[in-house]
C-alpha cells in the first residue's frame, strides 16, 4: 500500500513538473528559488523532527540565534509573519522549555524574547543536519562553482534588499 503511494506521489510530482516546464518556470529564477527554498527547509524539517519543533519554530529559534533577546515584533518583520501568529508560536517554544519572555528594561510595554540553554543545545543539531542536506544537494558541484552559486546568491540578496529600500522610500514620497 505504501508502495503504490509512493508511485501514485512520484507520478503527481512529474505531472506537476511537467506543467511547470511547459509554462516556463523551470527557467524562472523566482520560481526556482522558491522551490529549492521549499525543498530545502522540508528536508531540513524532516532530520530535526525528533525534536518536536515546527518550521516556523525552528526559523524563530534560529533568528534567536543571530540575534538573541528580540522582540516579538521585530522576529514578525524577520519571519514575514503577523505578530499575533509569532506570538503563538513564542508560547509554544515557552511551553516546551525553549525561549522565556523578559520585560524590556528600557521599555516595560516590550517583551524580549531569550533564548534558553535547551535551544542553544539545539545548535549544533541544526548545524550538523544543514552541512548534510548541502553536502547531499550542493556535493556535485566544484568549489569554485559553490563559491559562484554563494556570490549570486548574496549579490541577488543584497539587490533585493536595495529594491526593498528604495520602494520604501518611494511610497512615503507618495
């Protein structure tokens, strides 16, 4: 029964890629992109399931991990998420021993989000299931055509980010 599931998916799946083909978004950078970000955060959220947390409680943590004490605001600017949303999942990862929310001491109205010792355990998971998942998809390519794949990538980042800025400012000229 498994089995015919599987094949019943795969099928699914070339059909899907079929029609993606045909429309052209196999040469869609936008398109691509997001697809291999899909893929990647869902192979990566398969190895940490042990860990009982969700995509958007991992992605939180790990924001945590850049910068830790936040806001909750500033992880739903971060995470494109709305606040009521993140401050769900801040309960949940409170619940489960993972974060702990501390008055601000400049600003009583804001809660800073800390990280706990059992996420910062979660580290070196995370690491060791990222460096597997870009060894098994990246592994084919040469170093020097890794380093190229990161340099657009970054240059690409950092345009959007541009764009962002400058629509920002146009929309309040308006």
């Amino acid at each position: 029964m498994a089995e015919a599931r599987a094949r019943g998916s795969k099928t699914a799946k070339l059909a899907q890629e079929s029609r993606a083909e045909a429309l052209g978004l196999l040469n869609d950078p936008g398109y691509l992109l997001g697809d291999v970000t899909r893929l990647l955060r869902r192979a990566f959220e398969r190895r940490v399931k042990a860990t009982g947390l969700t995509t958007p409680q991992w992605r939180l943590l790990v924001l945590l991990m850049i910068e830790d004490r936040q806001s909750q605001t500033s992880l739903a600017q971060a995470l494109d998420m709305e606040r009521a949303a993140v401050g769900q999942q801040i309960d949940r990862l409170e619940a489960a021993g993972f974060v702990e929310r501390k008055p601000d001491p400049s600003d009583k109205r804001v809660w800073r989000i800390h990280l706990n010792r059992r996420a910062r355990d979660l580290v070196p998971t995370f690491t060791k299931t990222a460096h597997y998942i870009y060894a098994r998809v990246f592994g084919h390519l040469s170093a020097e055509d890794f380093e190229k794949l990161l340099r657009s990538l970054k240059e690409a980042r950092n345009a959007l980010i541009s764009f962002e800025d400058e629509s920002a400012s146009e929309d309040k000229s308006t």
